[in-house]
C-alpha cells in the first residue's frame, strides 16, 4: 500500500500522435541514465492496425486493463502553439499495492550521480535536473527539513518546490527503481500515483503498453521519451513539468 505521512503540515504546489498504420516500422533510440552510465535502448514500434507494440529485446507487451476510480482533472495549459495540451485527461487513483509488479533493477545510492545529458536540456523548467545531486541523511534530518514525506513500495520521498525526490537514507533499506526528480502537480499526488496516471496517459496515446504499475523504469521512459519527441520537447525520458503540462495533469 503507498502511505502518505505529511510530518510538519506539508505545503502545496496532449497530444494525440499517430504512428503509420500500413505495417511500417519506426524506430527511435532513447538515453537513460542509470548511476553514471549511460544506457542506449532502442524502441521499436509496428504499428500495423491490430498488432502488438514491441521493444527490441523486451519482447510483447500487452496493454493492462487497470481499475482505478476517476476524478476529472481539466485544466486548460497554454504551452506554445506547437504543443497539443490533452484538456481532457481523468486523474486516477490506482491500487499499486506494496510491492511493483514488475522485475525492476534497484537503483543504489551514488553521491556521485548526476542525470545524464540533463545540461543540454534547454529551458528553466529542467534546471531542476541539472542540479540533482542525491543526498544521503537518517530519518531525524529528514524530518527537520522537510516538511512532508510519502513513502512509495517501502521507500520514502521529500516534496520540494514541486517534485519528489528519493529521500535516501531515511530507510536505509528501501528500494528505489529509478533516482531523480519527479514532478508532481501538487504534493497530494505521490510519486507512484504520479508516474501511474502518466503511463495510462501515454497509454491511451498509444505510446506505452506496459503495466500500469507506478514505477518510473524503462519502457515507461523509452514511452515517455517517445512522446515528448513527437511533442517538440526535450526528450528527458522523465517526469518533468512541460511533459505533464501537455498531457493535462498540471
């Protein structure tokens, strides 16, 4: 069960793409960081009326029914003029349970690590990536200062002016499947709810047909990258403020 523990009184804070459908195939290669590496992984897409998506190497991967209850989140965003908003998306609480559901790498701590290629992102709005440097503190500094932690499969986050952040250290044995900045449109959405409703968002954009399962892990971020792309973006691969912008969640 994600839990949400507010420790002080917390404060608060698309596009329809078509790909060709006569059995071409196209392809795009996407760059994650992992603690200092840096990892190429291609995505391939067929695209012919009624056949699966399919990432080279990862096999099929079925889209997932997901039952979750709804809330309409419509807030018109103007962006730029090559940009198309999605005014219409459906915020969702979804049942992640304790655990992911799917066979994720866990991340470990790297004082070290910085996101790779996040100083060639052009814009205010990822200056919050170039920046990122994990911090490792017990739970007692956490709590000092930071007003508001949530914990996602076991592992706790901060809230800072608008995203989540791995609060490492804080349980020193928590799994984290992805380490980075995760925007949120306000800190009552978690980092799990947050990547969830992403992920049914490039879903019924037909970018992501994975599970719908919260974590933030390479299929979502090859899809995510994708998307952006095709939106005229930085193709950051992450969950970032624009991106969420456009898909309506902001």
């Amino acid at each position: 069960m994600v839990q949400q523990q507010p420790i002080k009184g917390g404060s608060s804070t698309g596009g329809n793409a078509k790909f060709s459908t006569q059995g071409t195939t196209t392809t795009r290669a996407a760059k994650f960081s992992t603690q200092g590496t840096t990892t190429t992984r291609a995505a391939k897409f067929h695209t012919q009326t009624g056949t699966s998506r399919t990432y080279q190497g990862g096999g099929n991967l079925p889209a997932v029914q997901s039952t979750a209850k709804g809330t309409t989140f419509n807030k018109t965003t103007t962006f730029n003029k090559n940009v198309t908003v999605n005014k219409n998306f459906k915020v969702q609480h979804f049942n992640l349970g304790n655990q992911p559901r799917g066979n994720y790498q866990v991340v470990k701590f790297n004082q070290n690590f910085t996101i790779a290629g996040a100083n060639h992102w052009k814009g205010a709005k990822y200056q919050v990536f170039v920046n990122y440097h994990p911090q490792w503190h017990d739970e007692g500094w956490w709590r000092s200062h930071h007003d508001r932690i949530t914990f996602v499969f076991g592992a706790p986050y901060y809230w800072d002016s608008g995203y989540w952040y791995p609060a490492w250290g804080y349980n020193p044995g928590a799994s984290y499947y992805y380490d980075g900045p995760i925007y949120a449109s306000n800190p009552e959405m978690d980092p799990g709810q947050t990547v969830a409703n992403v992920q049914a968002a490039l879903q019924e954009q037909g970018y992501y047909q994975g599970e719908v399962d919260g974590v933030l892990g390479p299929q979502t971020r090859a899809a995510l990258a994708e998307y952006q792309s095709a939106q005229g973006l930085e193709p950051t691969g992450t969950v970032d403020e624009p991106t969420l912008e456009t898909l309506g969640m902001v």
